[in-house]
C-alpha cells in the first residue's frame, strides 16, 4: 500500500519541474536585464560627459539597479537550486518506493568505527537496514543513524511519537534536505571550526582597535577634504595618500592570516544556518522533539550566530573586487572593523558549538524515520509490553 506516498512524491516532483522551467527563464532574463543595465549605464556616461551632476546622479541610479538585479538574481538562483534539489529527492523517494536503494551510502564504515563485533542483522553494509532507512545528508547525521541502529533502545516511545509527527510534516522534510543538500555539512569542517573557537576563544585584539576604528576613517576623509579644498599640494597629498595605504596594507595582511584560517569553510556556513533555521522555525509537539531542538535557541537562534559569521566572512570577500575595496577600506578602514567583529563574533559562543551540529544530526536521524513512516503506512509501530 504505497499509492498515497507514491501519487505525493509523483504529484510534487510534476510541479516542480514547472517551477524549475519557470525559475530558469526567468534567470536568464535577469542576467539580461544586469547587461541592459550596465550598458545604458556606459552610454548615458558617454552621451552626458562633462556633466558632472548629471553624470553622477544618473551613475548612483545605475549602480543601485545594479546591485538590486544582482542580488535578485542570486536570490532567484537559490531558490532555483533549492527546488531542483527537491526534484531530485522527490525521484530518489520514488525509487525507494520501487526498492530501488542500493546506490545509497551503506553505512559500512561505521562497522569499524562504532566497535560492531556482528553484522548478523544485516543492520549496516550492503542492502542493509541503514541503507534502507537512512536518508541523512551531513557526516553527523550518517554516524547517528548508524549509532541509532546499533545502540541499545531507550524513550522508545518518545521516539515513535516524535517519529509519527515528522512523518506528518513530510513536506518540511523534503525541505531540511533538499537545503542541506545544497552543501552537505562535513565532520571535517565541523572539527575545524569547533577547534578554530576553542583555541582562539580567549584571543584578545589590541585594545586600541576600537579607537583606531573611528579615528583612522575621520583621517582619510578630512586627508582628502583638505586637497579637495587646495588646502595642500598634489606632493603632500599623494604623499599623505601613499602613508594611509602603507599602514591599511600592513592591516590588511593582518586580516589576511586571520581570516584564511575560516574563510574556506563559508560555503558550508552558508548551508549550516538555514538547515538550523529550518529547525528553529518549525512547531513540534512531540517533548523529544521540543527538547533537541532548544539547544537552537538558548541563549541566541543558533542561525542568527552562524548568518552573523556568513555576513563578516562575505564582507571580507569585498577585497576580492578592487574597484569596491580600495575605495572602502580607505574611507572606512574596513579590514580594521572586519577584525573587530570576528572577534566578537567569537567571543560570543564561549567556544561551544557542537550542541549546534549533535541537534542537526538527530532531526536528519529522526527525519528519516519519519521517511519511511510515511513511505509505509501500511507498517506499524511496535508496542512496548512490560
């Protein structure tokens, strides 16, 4: 009896494709629309030159519409990656239906590592349990699945009852993977980050940062108000001008050391906080359920910390564009306040973020459960007798 979850997955996976044809135009015609843009932006530069007002007003316009179509466009792009990846869960649920499993991970590394002395259930390796069930995506989630099938049964009926919710909430389900797919969370990247807070939680910054944060932008203005005003000569203030870049260059190879020990991970950040989101958003009645998830929430939304993070680290990627960061960090200094706020940010967690991962890996555990509750109906749950 599988007709209910199969016409579901059939249903959804028809509509969308629909959406997917749709985004992907739609992309198209906003790239379009970002060339349209930058060229009327050059003629209008051309046809008015020599107008300085005009010229100015007009290029703040067209940089403006510009940023909006590139942030639109990366939106829509999103959202187009979230829903073909949906598309490609909803086929492989379809495939599951028609046992058609053994391409997934089986779980067999874990045999070694969690001290398995039988195999005699058939609980992991090929056409296991594991493989059959397990529908986790991160490395956290894989090894607590395959610990779930191996430890020893406790609150087993809280844990049904947490399953019989989520297996109701099949459609959120679809979503927490389909967004974690995007990037799958690694133990490697975990451990790093983990560690990189543990050993630099008690950092200190030089206490005059906050000060020079202030004082060395009201330099660079006032340095370039004074020439502007013919207050000073072109030799001093290219002079002035080339002492402020020596001192911002020394900052910036300061910021440079710091930040190459986190910036490779951002990409997964970027997946991390809306997979917790997710988590955080969602209602549940289950007690289990409501117990894991505040470890999310207390004393701050775990994906506030962790979109905080994503904003410093992506910032940072300005340097990546010279025309933008040459002009910003001279007026604003900004490798200097980027510094400043990743210490902060750091400072903040006291150096503990596992809760963080242990959480994430038992909704995916809990999830894929639920998975196959809802691909089965048909099957029941097993009554506890004392």
């Amino acid at each position: 009896m599988s007709s209910v979850p199969r016409n579901y997955y059939s249903q959804k996976s028809d509509s969308l494709n629909k959406f997917i044809q749709d985004l992907s135009v739609k992309c198209k015609w906003i790239s379009r629309s970002r060339l349209i843009v930058f060229g009327m932006g050059i003629l209008c530069i051309w046809l008015l030159w020599g107008q300085l007002i005009p010229i100015t007003i007009l290029s703040i316009l067209f940089i403006l519409l510009f940023i909006f179509l590139v942030r639109y466009n990366d939106a829509t792009e999103d959202q187009l990656k979230l829903y073909q990846n949906l598309y490609l869960l909803t086929h492989e649920e379809l495939k599951s239906l028609n046992h058609q499993f053994l391409h997934r991970p089986d779980g067999e590394k874990f045999i070694q590592s969690l001290l398995l002395e039988t195999n005699d259930l058939d609980l992991l390796g090929k056409g296991s349990l594991y493989q059959f069930i397990n529908r986790t995506v991160s490395d956290m989630g894989n090894e607590e699945m395959a610990r779930s099938l191996l430890g020893v049964p406790d609150n087993i009926l809280f844990k049904q009852e947490a399953i019989q919710e989520l297996s109701q909430k099949i459609e959120w389900i679809l979503t927490f993977r389909a967004v974690q797919s995007s990037s799958p969370l690694s133990q490697k990247s975990k451990d790093f980050l983990a560690g990189w807070i543990k050993e630099n939680a008690s950092e200190r910054i030089p206490a005059a940062f906050p000060l020079l944060s202030k004082i060395l932008p009201f330099i660079s203005v006032a340095w370039v108000g004074l020439y502007a005003f013919n207050y000073i000569s072109n030799q001093v203030f290219t002079l002035g001008v080339l002492i402020i870049l020596g001192v911002q260059g020394f900052f910036a190879t300061w910021a440079a050391k710091l930040f190459k020990k986190i910036n490779h991970i951002n990409e997964e950040l970027s997946a991390l906080s809306p997979c917790l989101e997710s988590i955080e958003s969602e209602s549940f009645k289950s007690p289990l359920l409501n117990e894991i998830k505040s470890k999310l929430v207390h004393p701050e939304m775990a994906s506030k910390s962790i979109r905080n993070l994503n904003a410093i680290l992506n910032r940072y990627d300005y340097r990546m564009n010279m025309v933008v960061y040459i002009p910003l960090n001279f007026f604003t200094w900004w490798d200097i306040r980027l510094m400043m706020e990743l210490h902060n940010w750091r400072k903040s967690l006291k150096g503990n973020i596992d809760h963080w991962y242990e959480t994430l890996a038992k909704f995916e555990m809990f999830s894929s459960y639920a998975t196959l509750a809802f691909n089965k109906p048909d099957w029941c749950y097993p009554e506890i007798n004392e």
